[in-house]
C-alpha cells in the first residue's frame, strides 16, 4: 500500500499496520512521518525500540532477523527501525528483507528509512516485499505553486492565519520566496511566527519582519522555472546560486541543455514528426515535457538559432573569453542568457522578419562590457 505523506495521520488513526517504508529526499516530511508512526506505535504498547542502520557490504543482517524474532523482557512488543542511507541494501540484505517481510511477527513493528529512490530500486524484490507487507510512504519537496498553501496549513495548525484575499496571497507569496527549497528552515520560522505573535490573523508586515530569507535553490529547478516563463523567481534563483557558491560551469549547462533539446525538438517537429517523437529524441522527460509542450509554438526557428549562439557566447565568457557586446563577468553572462530564454518563452511569437526585442538586447554592449 502507497500513501502520501498527507495521508499517513489518516491511516495511523484507522490501525497500524507491521511494517512501514519512508523514502524520500524531504528530511523534514521524513522525519514528521517516523515521528507519527512512533508515536502511533507507543501508544499501541510497542514499548522497546531497537536501531539498525545498514553501514556497507558487511552489516550483520542475520541480527536483524534475530532481533525481530526475539521477544522482550521488559516489553510486550517492540519497535524496529532499520535506516539503509544510500538505498542499496545488496544482493544479502535484499534476500533479508525479503525473509524479514516473510516472517513478519505481529509483536514487532518495523519502519525502514531509505532515501529517494528511483524507478529501478523501487522495482526491486526488496523493496516489492516491504510495500506488499505494509505501508510505503514517499516524501517529496514541496514545489514552489504548493508551498503558499503548504505554509497556510502549517500556519492553521498553529491557530494563525494571513488576511484574506490578495494581502493575504501576498504575505503567503512573500513567506515561500524566502523559504523555498529549505523546509526544515520553514519550520523553523513557522515556529518562530508562533512564538513571536500570538494566535490570529498575521499582517505581512508581521511576517516581513521575522522571516529571514533562507531559501535553498536547484540549480535543476532553475531551468524550469525559465522555461515556464518565471522572470522574477529566475532572478530570485540565480542570485540565490551565486551567493551559494554554485558553478558557473553546472549552471549554463543546464541553461544552454536546455536551449539545444528545444532546437533539436524544433527541427524535429519541422520534419514532419509527431510531439512525442521530438521530445523523445530531444531527451526530454517528466516535467519537463509539459513545459516543452507549452514553449515550443511560442519559439520560432530565427529565435533559437539567436538564443543557441547566445548559449556559445556564454560558454566562452565563462571560460575566460571576451565578447565586446557581453557582460565580462561570468554571472552576469548567465543572468543575461536565462532572461533572453524566460523572456522567449513568456512572450508571443514574433512577426515575420522581425528578432524579439530581449535577442536584439544580446547584441548590444553591456554597462560592464563598455567600462
């Protein structure tokens, strides 16, 4: 059985069931999931705990099933977690897993803590096994449409609230931008708010003041929020990545990745292939499809080839090479790359003949190129 996060308080209030698996990359959904399952099982009389946690090739997995066989002497039931960091148990502990779920024993509740997992590992036999005998539970990031919201319940659930309508989606709006990407951090300043203002309706003002900007960003979450047309939030990004630390390098490749799969998808439609077929062969998966889809007919043969010979020309600024009609600075480069493309793609269709004005823009010297 699969749930959502969301869904677990639900089900933890019909009845537990022996086994759980929470995986996933979001630690503080991960943490709040085993500390409800925890909690549930303290209050069924699981009253001994006992951890394992998997550390290489040579974890003793015959413990482990010893243990679960085991009965307390100073508990009628217990509770096993067993932690598997990387997510790979191995060729002996998939075949214990798969012993451990055969001889569940109903005096024993077990929580398996793995990361985020991908479609092969989730198809393995171990895994199969521990979903078939319980719950498994995956924890995703918040994305940033759903963090207001998000925020919103987590505000209820500590009698506060924003005001109602616009200022309200405003305050909201404000509090995800200065957290987004880094939950444990909006926990934090949830907790603060709570401690800060008493229960009610919060002013924006309220919120500016005590919400510190601790946003995380993705240098991967980046390339979408261009492609969807986002300038603000790719603004927001990118000064976020500098001050982080992140590589020049990694960005624009991400950027100019990006600019080369809508051109080879561009070609291919042109050539008389379906959609699927073209962002197949472009490499394109996921979310990213669907922003594919959108920003394609928005984009026309003359803009790409301008936006992948911009693509170039950041190439070899960061790699140290001066163009007269480009920023000097590696960043400021990326930064002029991604608004040529957010704003490509947020923009209708050209005239005939006519270059979009944001291309003419990479063509003409910059304030710090003419310095």
């Amino acid at each position: 059985m699969q749930l959502r996060s969301d869904q677990l308080s639900t089900h933890l209030a019909r009845g537990l069931k022996p086994i759980y698996t929470v995986h996933g990359d979001e630690p503080l959904l991960a943490q709040e999931a085993g500390d409800a399952i925890r909690a549930a099982a303290r209050a069924a009389g699981y009253g001994e705990r006992k951890v394992f946690t998997v550390s290489g090739a040579h974890f003793d997995w015959s413990g482990l099933l010893g243990a679960a066989q085991a009965m307390s002497l100073f508990a009628e039931r217990q509770l096993i977690e067993i932690r598997i960091p990387n997510g790979k148990p191995g060729k002996d502990g998939s075949e214990a897993l798969k012993r451990y779920c055969d001889g569940l024993n109903e005096d024993v509740l077990t929580i398996v803590h793995c990361p985020k997992l991908d479609r092969q590992q989730q198809q393995g036999a171990w895994f199969t096994a521990l979903d078939s005998a319980g719950v498994t539970i995956r924890v995703d990031p918040i994305e940033r449409r759903a963090l207001p919201q998000w925020l919103a319940q987590r505000l209820a659930a500590q009698q506060q609230r924003v005001e109602d309508g616009e200022p309200g989606q405003r305050t909201l709006a404000f509090f995800a931008d200065r957290v987004e990407g880094n939950l444990l951090a909006a926990h934090q300043e949830l907790q603060k708010l709570a401690l800060l203002y008493p229960a009610g309706t919060l002013a924006f003002e309220q919120v500016e003041s005590a919400v510190l900007n601790v946003a995380r960003y993705d240098v991967f979450k980046l390339g979408e929020a261009v492609l969807a047309g986002q300038t603000a939030r790719v603004l927001r990004m990118l000064d976020g990545l500098r001050a982080e630390g992140e590589a020049t390098v990694l960005v624009h490749w991400t950027l100019a990745g990006d600019i080369l799969a809508l051109k080879a998808a561009h070609d291919a439609l042109g050539d008389g292939k379906p959609l699927p077929v073209a962002l197949r062969e472009a490499r394109v998966w996921g979310l990213k499809e669907r922003l594919f889809e959108r920003v394609l007919p928005l984009l026309s043969a003359h803009q790409l080839a301008h936006l992948v010979e911009a693509a170039s020309t950041c190439d070899g600024v960061i790699k140290g090479l001066k163009h007269p009609q480009w920023p000097l600075e590696p960043w400021e480069a990326i930064r002029r790359l991604a608004l040529l493309l957010t704003q490509a793609v947020a923009a209708p269709p050209p005239r005939r003949g006519h270059a979009p004005v944001l291309l003419r823009l990479a063509l003409e010297p910059s304030q710090q190129a003419s310095q």
